[in-house]
C-alpha cells in the first residue's frame, strides 16, 4: 500500500508512524505545506497521516483553507486517515466541530483514560487506562455528532477519536523520538517559557520515564490500523 504524509512543519515528521509503517513493507510519501508542496490527487494513495504544526485550523491560510477542502473529501471518500495534533483538529473541524483555545495548554507527559466505547475499537482497545502520551498544543476541539471518543482526560476531553472505519484523530504524539522533543523545545520559545525551567526539567525527566511505553502502543496502534486497512481491500 501506499500512504501519504502532510506535513506542516520540518521539525513535525511522521517519526514512528511512518517507520512502522514503512517496517511492515508499505510505500510512504511526504509533502511539506509549509514549503508551498500543493496536495495530491487523494485517490491515489490508500491512506494518510496528517501531522502537527503550529498552525492552527482556523488560521485564513490558504495552504490551511485548502487542506480543510481536501480532508473533508477525502474523509467523506472514506480515506483511511490518522490525524496527530493539528491534524486532528483539522479532521474534527472538517466533520462539524468547533476548534478553540485549550482550556489547559498540554505541553509534556500526561494521562488518557478510555470511554466507553474504547473497549470494542480496533486500534485502541488495547490502549492501558491512564496511558501517560506525550502533549504539545494549545488548541482543542468539541466533539461533533459524526466523532466517537476513544480517549479522553478532565482537564481536555477531546483526546482521540473515530469517525468513519480506519480514520481517527489523535490530539497527543505517539510518534515522537526524544531528539524530536528536544527540537520542540528548542524552537517553541512561548512553550519554554511557559513551562519554566523546572517545567522543562520535569519534562525530561518524565521523557525517560514514559517514551517506551508510548512507543509500543504507538507500534500496535498503527499496526492495527493497517491489518484494519488491509482487511478491507
């Protein structure tokens, strides 16, 4: 199969979803928005990753106008698609919802607890309760009719969800390296400052507590989600 990447930002790559991905024998293309790369033809891929960013969704950017365009054809073409941060902000406001400012700014290590409707879902029903995933954002979303949570938290409700088979939004990374964190500190000034250097200091240490737990989910999910594509071909 071949799955197509969007990017946003070069310090935003697809990371361990695109290297799990690639593992299991399957082709993988990017394209950088941000570098003026225009969208492909979606029909000729059999899914896509949309990553994260500092854009936000509502931004009037054209490149932002048009990848909304895209991504609500491409869902409604019944795409499989996995959306991270941004790109999941950009999936849920293609299927009716609403993106605004998160009521905490997530930046670090902390816990998503399953719904109720986690347990049946083929990507995530094998998802620990209390799973501590890496956050970067400012922004979050509401939760349309079309979407089912699959994970939440108090603070932030809308952590994960499905819309149609094989496509989901993910507001946290599952796909990050410690080096990629340390670039996004290193050029997130407002995100240093405001965490502090004791923010930061707590950041590593839980860095080097919680990576490698994520990361094995992070294999399974995409995993899971390609068995999901391929049993559907």
């Amino acid at each position: 199969m071949h799955f197509l990447v969007i990017r946003h930002l070069d310090i935003e790559p697809s990371a361990l979803i695109g290297e799990t991905i690639m593992a299991a024998g399957h082709l993988l293309s990017a394209i950088n928005l941000n570098r003026g790369e225009t969208l492909p033809d979606a029909s000729h891929f059999d899914g896509v990753v949309i990553m994260g960013g500092p854009q936000s969704a509502n931004d009037e950017i054209d490149y932002i106008k048009a990848e909304l365009a895209w991504v609500k054809d491409a869902l409604a073409a019944e795409m499989p698609m996995l959306g991270i941060c941004l790109g999941a902000q950009i999936m849920a406001k293609a299927a009716g919802a609403e993106v605004y400012r998160s009521p905490v700014r997530e930046l670090g290590w902390y816990p998503v607890y399953r719904t109720l409707d986690t347990a049946a879902d083929p990507l995530f029903g094998d998802m620990p309760d209390g799973l501590t995933i890496f956050h970067w954002h400012g922004e979050t979303f509401s939760i349309s009719d079309r979407m089912c949570l699959l994970a939440t938290h108090p603070d932030v409700p809308a952590q994960a969800f499905r819309l149609a088979p094989n496509q989901y939004g993910l507001q946290f990374h599952i796909e990050v390296h410690e080096q990629i964190i340390d670039s996004w500190i290193d050029f997130g000034a407002s995100e240093r400052e405001c965490l502090g250097t004791d923010g930061t200091e707590k950041l590593h240490a839980n860095t080097s507590r919680y990576l490698k737990p994520m990361q094995r989910f992070c294999i399974q999910m995409v995993t899971n989600w390609l068995d999901e594509i391929l049993s559907q071909h």
